[in-house]
C-alpha cells in the first residue's frame, strides 16, 4: 500500500486530497499511467505531467524514480515564490 496525497489544482481535479493504493508500478511514471487508467478525473488530472512535480518520502523526485519501498507519494504542482 502507498499513501498518494495531491495538492492544488491536482486535488481538486481528482476530489480527494489523499488515498491508498495498491500497486503493481515500479516507477513514478508507471503509478500515473496505472491512476490515469482508472476515471476520467485522474486523467484529467495527469493529463501533462510536466506541469507537475513529485515527492517520494517528502524528498523532490523525477517521474521515472523506483517507487520500491515508498511509502508516500505527493503529487503538486510547481510551487513559485513571492
């Protein structure tokens, strides 16, 4: 089981701020196309991963990072300072 929390605009596109999935994903990359597949919505969601950024164990990660013994994953969008 992997924690996925989304923030911003990917949470409110999906509906849910965070959830539990089981996985057969060996990467990032891999995850996406596997919550894609399932509704609309995660499609809607994911549909431009460049305009997204990713955390693995609260550590900035890349779409093609392992996803081997993690425990959370947090999908966000780009932040900006100000």
């Amino acid at each position: 089981m992997i924690d996925i929390l989304y923030f911003a605009w990917v949470r409110e596109r999906i509906g849910l701020p965070k959830e539990q999935v089981e996985t057969n994903a060996v990467t990032v990359a891999d995850l996406v196309a596997e919550l894609k597949a399932r509704e609309d919505r995660y499609a809607a969601a994911f549909a431009d991963t460049t305009a997204l950024r990713v955390a693995l164990d609260q550590k900035l990660s890349d779409f093609d990072a392992p996803i081997a013994g993690v425990r959370e994953v947090a999908f966000f969008p780009p932040m900006t300072g100000g």
